[in-house]
C-alpha cells in the first residue's frame, strides 16, 4: 500500500531524526476532503473515564482531531465539606480534611490544624513543628508518586505505575504504623499531633528515604530521555507566566512556567526558611516541564526530610494548654478533674476566639488556603478550603485549546488534579 | 443422550431460561462449569471517585495484586465488564451516570459497594450525597471500611466468588432484568427515606456553632431532620 | 464624610479594629492600607487586623472593580495574584462578605479585601476582567450562596447539577441535608434527560456541526480515500 507523508506542522517543534531532519509523521492530508471542513463534533470524556483523574467531565469541540473548546463540568464528587465542616467541632473537622486530597492527607491535616492554631494563637511544641514537617514532605512525596504513576499510564508507560505504587506502599506502612490508617490519616489535633512517633519509626523513614532515590532513578531512565515521552509532553499545554499567574495557578503548574513562587520560600511557615532546599522553576511552561519540576521536587523533598529527621528535637508533641489538649488516658481514669476536662474537651469541644484567619501551605498540588472563620463558639462558621486543583483546572481549557484529542489526556494528567479537592 | 428429565416436570409451563425445571445432575455440572469461568476472571468494571479509587488502585497493583483473580484487565467499557466496584462516594450528579452504567453491563453481572460511602453515605450525610448506592443498583456485596484495605477489597470479591458459586442456571431470576426498571432507582421511595434517615451519632451532629450551649439547635429547619 | 457601616455589621468578629479616619497619624500597619485609604478615601469603610497579622479591608461593594482594579494594576501595589474569592454567610439576617484574598508576587504582600452584601440585594460586580480566576471561582459563589455577578461571562452552577431546585446549599437557612426528602432527591436525580446534561453552548457545536454544508452529517461519514494513513498519536 502507498502512503504519502505530508510534513504538517501541528503547533509544536518537529523532532529531529537521526540524520538531522525533521522526522516526517504520515497524517491524514487536510486540503483533499473540502467538505469535511468545518465540522465539529462534539466529544464527551467522563465522568466515568479512566483517564480524567477522578470524576471530571470534559466536553470537547473537536474540528477533525484539533480541540477547538474545551468545557469541563465539575461538581460529581461535592460532598460539601464546608458545610459539613459548620457542624462539626473543630478536631473533628480533621477527619474530613483527609477526604478532601486523599492522595495527600497529611498535608492538609497539618494545614488546617495550622489554620486553626493560628486563629487561636497556639504555638506548637518544636518536636511538633518538625513532625509536621516530616509529613508533609513525605505527602508531597506519596502525592507526586501517585501522580508519576497515572500520568505515565495515562500516557502509555504502564510499568511506571506499578514501580511508583510499590514506593507508595512504603510510604503506606509509614502511615499506618504512626497513625493507623493508610490514606485517611486525621494524624493532627488542634494543638499537636494525635500521638507521638513510634519506636523506630524514623528509621524506617530514613530507610525509605535511603532507598527511595534508586527508584526514582530508575523511572528516570525509563522516562525522562525517552522519545515517546517527550514527543508526548514537550510543547504540549503551553501556559505563558503571565497567563498562569493571571489564572491562578500554583504549584508546579505555575513554577513549569517560569515563577518562582512557592509557598514555603515566599512566606515560610514552621522554620522552612532555615531549611537547605532548592525550588525546581521550568523555563517553556509545557507538560515536560512540570513533569521535570515534580520529579526535582521529589528529590527536594527527600533533602528536606533528611535534614528534618536530623534536627527532630525530643520533647512534647502536643502542647500544654489544657484548653485544648487531652489529658493523658491514665490521668482521665484515675483522676476525677482529668475526667471532667476530658469530658469537657470532647463533649463541647475546644473554644476558638471570635474572628478568622487564613493559613496557606505548598501542597504538592498548589498553594492550599484554609480560611476559618470562628464566631466564638466549638464550631466554624465558615471554613473555606482554598483548593489548588480548583482553580489549576480551570486554566484547562486555555491549555488544551489547539491541540490534537490524545493531548488534552497528557495536559489533563500534566495538571496533577484530585476531584475530591476540586468538588469539595 | 438427550437431557434426563425428571418425572413430572413435563406438565409445568415452561419457564423463562435455559434449563425449566429444577436442577439434575447434568445441570448441576454445567453450572460448576459456568461458575468457575464466571468466577475466576471477573473484569472489573472501576467506578472508582474518590479516596476508595486510590485503595482499589493499591489492590491492582503490586503488592496485593487482583490479577491472581484474573481481574487484572479493568475494563473501562461496562460492555466488556462484569463486576461494578463502585469505590469512593456518589453524589446526586453522579447518580444517573453510575446508573447507566450499571445498565450497560451485559449479564451476568454484580456489584460490590465498596467502602462506607458506597454503602451507605458514610460520614457525608449531606445533601449532595447518595446514601448508600444500593439505593441506585442492585448490590451484591458491602465492604465496610474507610477506606477499606486492599485486602478487604480482596475479601469482598472472594464473597462474590462465593455467590457465584452458589448460583445456578436453572434459577433465572438471578440473572433476569426487568427492562422497565433501565435508568430507574433500585429501591421504592419510601424505602429510601427510610434507609437514609439518620442514625446514631448523625442525629446529634446538627448543632450549627451555637456560641454557648451544647443543646440549643440553631436552625430550626434541621430539627426534624 | 466616612460612611460608617458599623452598625449594619454585628458580625461578631473581632479583631483589632483600625478606625476609619484615624490613619493619619497612626500607620496602619500595612502599605496597601494607607495607599487605599488616601486614594479611595471614603470607599474605605473599615480596616481590621485578623489573627495577629492579618490586614482586612472592608470596602463599599458599588466599587470593588475600581478599587480591585487599581490594587492590581498600580506598580507600588500590583497584587497580580487572586489567591482565593469566596463568601461567607454569618447567618441571623446579617449580610454576606465576598472576601477576595490577593497576594502581589512582586512584593510578596498579602491582603483581604471584603465586600458586605445585605440580603435582599446579593449582586456585586464581576472581577474577572481583572483576574481569569475569578471566573470558576465566582461560580461557586454563585452556587453556593446565591450571590449574582454582575458581568459575568458564563454564571451558572458549578458544584450542584444545573438544575438544582433546593436553594443555595452554603447559606446557614439551607439545612444539611437539603430541602427535599432522599426520595425526591434521587428521583430528581435520575430524571436527567441528555438535553439536561449538555449546557447550550454545547449543544449549539452540534447543531452548528450539522448547519455548516448541506450534506448528510449523520454516522460521521468517512472518506473513502485511499491515501488515507494513520494519524500523529503516539
């Protein structure tokens, strides 16, 4: 059979073969079929997709292959966790905070429960602060492995998932033997942390984190140099640094594009500023770069916990304020004061002051906001979630527009969004 | 050889499905046949959306690996797939879509609920939230758990073995669809209010931030509810 | 000359209030303040510190575009950065805050700006002229309490089916779990037609889709050309 190949320009930089001209695709030549111009048709992918990350609905305006719009409809997994959150007292919001980004649920125990802390103005204990840190690099690790994983399927190289599930089922045992529970962790309290670290749960970390950087070696090799994968991602869902900071982008989103903005650099929270680590920023703002941007962050974050495990001070976990904190399960049992203040703290709940605050931490989608606004009373009035992957999404279809159909799934994975934060 | 029939079986009206009449030793066999390949490589169909997903996902993967069931090919087509893990909470907007899928799928086919929110609404008592999906499909087997662990999601398609096992082709109605009931609730309406009323500690738990007391109820809509 | 709204807002917020008028003398604390209140002057209505050291500024909602407007286009201000816009409904009649938290990337500042909406007239002005965020962010506004934006390219619901009857689920009147009995909610649920689930503006690319040449659209008709090669998936 003859085919003709026809050099078409689709928007990006052709790839150069190996005698130093541009590789020549065969495509479907446009000009000889003149009444096929101009239809469009319309394309639904999802809710129920494997590949949109959740349950996102993608409406698409395809001419030919080209997406000419893009409109996503979300929505299909609100469970209302901020009004759930007006009735709930303020330590038993952390339990729904786990739901929310449950590909990294302990960064947003920690966020809340700093939210919280800031609006009562409780320190917590140094042992406290540093746990916290702990784990929220080890989330922004178990996040970005998640994410490794389905963008690699998404795009073809399925290996890569088993090898990055494998990492996370270390990072799972991590969970479960300081919190007990794999994904829902709810590990923080208002004013500490639900318990201490185990025994020999830091050398199981440092172990990990020993361990850890081979496999991402590994994934590199079969990745980062590959010509599939980067004929897949570079060029494809360019987003300019003024479009992406106009839309609101953060994260790696944002830093792919060139700013370098992050959180834990800009206004530092918990001593990240005495911390030795580098912020990955991309230069084209494309697929390839944010996948580059996630994989340094990786490595970042293992620099970060390392050098945390190392200054893990000993001490308390939670603090002594007996507003807030438990008294010890033995002091409750043979104490009658200990008993009351325990029944106190749990019936009724701690006391926030009237008034509200804002608490922004990195979180390995974005910039996660938590804004509590307390009346006085054992409940929030409001408790607003400013979701990372709410508003990435939303630059989705200025990203996807003019590129072919299998593209808007790369971007789409590229984005690194979980419903459960975008539908709340 | 023809079939063996029983003695006076003949005069019953003939019922709908492959073998009228009550099982004989033939038939008995058969359906061990059809059993066991209907058993032992079940495709999933994933209607995974929320945390539960990333569970499920655990268990296709490496190391609680559901390929030892033949489960390994998820397929994405409700066409090409025989059990429905319904993982992570369905909202109202979710609703008719987990319907249509389930009508999708060819027979046989079953369907596991798999964690709290499936089951029964879970902590989201809201709303927006279906209280348990039993009451949109049918459902086979419930996993308890939030999330449960992979390998409860494992014991759960080992129940499901073990119904299939039970089953039989002499009994169509297990696997008999009334087409009236395509795109329909899978519950009567009075069912549903029933089963979704609240329970235990839900019925404290609609107490907006009074500033004082722990008993006054601020909005007084949510009294009765 | 200061129109003070003090006595419409029983918010029970506290925090530390910087009087409108005194800010002459007294710094408040944070440049944009000063910069806003010498600009805008009586447009200013309040100005309080949250949590230590967070700065609020509450405005007259009639300018928030102007004022929104010239906080991020102003070099000495340039808060290019919309990090948050939601609302926040105190219940017991008392009016809605739209609160916008803006972040500058070149000067690393922070501030909330909040707008009051009584009740009976839940309309502001679009901002998302200013910043594209705004743009899913005040849908969900919109859904979740009912507040119009005016200006607006594409308002509608977000988060809840587009043809949610129960009201505006955030407001502190709408009980938990809803209006409607479970039955009746899932009934509604299930009732959805295809013409329900596709928004206008989609099902205009179909019906444009078939207007475009006369011929026959239907079953997608292929080309029979035998040049034909595949396509630039990888």
């Amino acid at each position: 059979m003859k085919t003709r190949t026809v050099e078409y320009v689709v928007g990006r930089n052709p790839e150069l073969g190996m005698d130093g001209r541009p590789v020549q695709v065969p495509v479907f030549p446009v000009g000889v079929e003149p009444e096929l111009q101009g239809e469009r048709m319309l394309i639904n992918i999802g809710p129920q997709h494997p590949a949109t990350h959740g349950v996102l609905r993608l409406v698409l305006e395809l001419d030919g292959e080209t997406v000419v719009r893009c409109i996503p409809h979300i929505g299909y997994l609100h469970s209302s966790f901020e009004k759930l959150g007006e009735y709930r007292t303020w330590n038993q919001i952390v339990p729904l905070t786990d739901r929310m980004d449950y590909l990294a649920p302990l960064i947003y125990n920690c966020a809340y429960a700093m939210a919280v802390e800031k609006l009562m103005g409780i320190e917590v204990t140094e042992r406290c602060k540093v746990v916290r840190v702990i784990c929220m690099e080890l989330d922004r690790i178990f996040s970005h492995l998640l994410w490794l994983g389905t963008t690699a399927m998404d795009i073809g190289a399925t290996t890569v998932f088993l090898y990055a599930f494998q990492e996370r089922e270390r990072i799972y045992s991590l969970h479960e033997s300081f919190t007990g529970a794999r994904i829902t962790t709810s590990a923080t309290r208002i004013g500490g942390m639900l318990a201490d670290l185990p025994e020999g749960w830091t050398d199981q970390l440092r172990h990990f984190l020993d361990t850890f950087p081979e496999t991402l070696d590994e994934i590199e090799t079969l990745l980062t140099n590959n010509q599939i994968w980067i004929g897949r991602t570079k060029d494809v869902g360019v987003i300019s640094a003024e479009d992406a900071i106009n839309m609101g982008l953060t994260g790696p989103n944002l830093r792919a594009s060139g700013v370098p903005y992050d959180v834990r650099k800009d206004r530092p929270y918990y001593d990240y500023d005495t911390y030795d680590f580098d912020v990955p920023v991309g230069e084209h703002g494309d697929c390839y770069d944010r996948y580059l941007v996630r994989m340094e962050e990786m490595r970042q974050s293992v620099r970060i916990l390392k050098q945390a495990l190392d200054r893990l001070p000993d001490g308390p976990i939670n603090v002594d304020d007996p507003r807030v904190i438990l008294p010890p399960k033995a002091d409750v049992m043979s104490d009658m004061e200990s008993m009351i203040h325990h029944f106190k703290v749990v019936m009724e709940g701690i006391k926030a002051p009237p008034g509200e605050s804002w608490f922004s931490v990195e979180s390995s989608k974005g910039e996660l906001g938590m804004y509590v606004v307390s009346d006085g009373g054992s409940k929030p009035v409001r408790w607003r979630v400013r979701g990372p992957s709410f508003i990435n999404l939303s630059a989705l279809p200025k990203m996807v527009e003019g590129h072919l159909l299998s593209d808007v799934i790369a971007i789409n994975a590229s984005l690194d969004i979980v419903l459960g934060e975008i539908d709340r | 050889m023809g079939l063996i029939q029983l003695k006076g079986r003949q005069e019953r009206a003939v019922q709908p499905g492959i073998f009228p009449g009550g099982p004989a030793w033939l038939t008995t066999k058969l359906d061990f046949v059809v059993n066991w390949a209907r058993r032992n490589s079940l495709w999933p169909m994933p209607f995974g959306t929320a945390c539960c997903a990333i569970e499920m996902m655990a268990a296709a993967a490496s190391k609680y690996d559901i390929a030892r069931f033949g489960m390994e090919r998820m397929s994405f087509s409700p066409r090409q797939a025989d059990l429905l893990i319904c993982a992570g909470r369905v909202t109202y907007k979710m609703a008719p879509v987990l319907r249509r899928i389930w009508d999708q799928m060819p027979q046989p086919k079953w369907a596991i609920a798999m964690g709290a929110c499936a089951s029964s609404g879970g902590v989201f008592d809201v709303y927006s939230m279906v209280q348990g999906i039993d009451t949109i499909i049918p459902v086979d087997v419930y996993v308890p758990g939030c999330p449960p662990r992979p390998e409860g999601l494992i014991y759960g398609i080992l129940l499901v073995h073990e119904k299939i096992r039970g089953e039989s082709l002499t009994r169509p109605e297990l696997r008999a669809e009334d087409p009236e009931r395509v795109g329909k609730a899978n519950k009567l309406p009075e069912v549903i209010d029933q089963v979704a009323l609240p329970f235990g500690n839900s019925t404290s738990q609609n107490r907006v931030s009074g500033l004082v007391s722990t008993a006054a109820v601020a909005r007084p809509l949510d009294r009765k509810s | 000359m200061a129109e003070r709204v003090e006595e419409a807002r029983e918010t029970p917020v506290e925090g530390e209030a910087v009087g409108v008028g005194e800010g002459a003398a007294t710094g408040s604390g944070h440049p944009s303040v000063d910069a806003l209140r010498e600009r805008f002057g009586s447009a200013i209505l309040h100005h309080e510190v949250q949590a230590g050291d967070e700065h609020v500024v509450f405005i007259v909602p009639e300018r928030n575009v102007e004022i929104l407007g010239w906080l991020k286009d102003e070099p000495t201000q340039a808060y290019d950065f919309l990090k948050d816009l939601t609302a926040v409904d105190y219940g017991g009649g008392r009016p809605l805050q739209v609160v916008y938290q803006l972040w500058s990337m070149a000067h690393r500042r922070e501030l909330r700006v909040k707008a009051e909406l009584p009740l009976d007239a839940l309309e502001i002005d679009s901002v998302v002229g200013l910043w594209a965020a705004a743009d899913w962010l005040e849908r969900e506004v919109y859904d979740m309490f009912g507040i119009r934006f005016r200006g607006h390219p594409d308002l509608r619901r977000i988060l809840m089916p587009d043809n949610y009857e129960e009201g505006h689920p955030l407001r502190k009147d709408f009980p938990l779990r809803g209006r409607f009995s479970r039955a009746e909610q899932t009934r509604r649920a299930l009732a959805v037609s295809v013409e329900d689930v596709y928004i206008p503006q989609e099902l205009e690319i179909v019906a444009i889709g078939s207007r475009q040449d006369g011929t026959d659209q239907s079953a997608g008709a292929l080309p029979s050309t035998p040049e034909r090669a595949g396509g630039s998936e990888a």
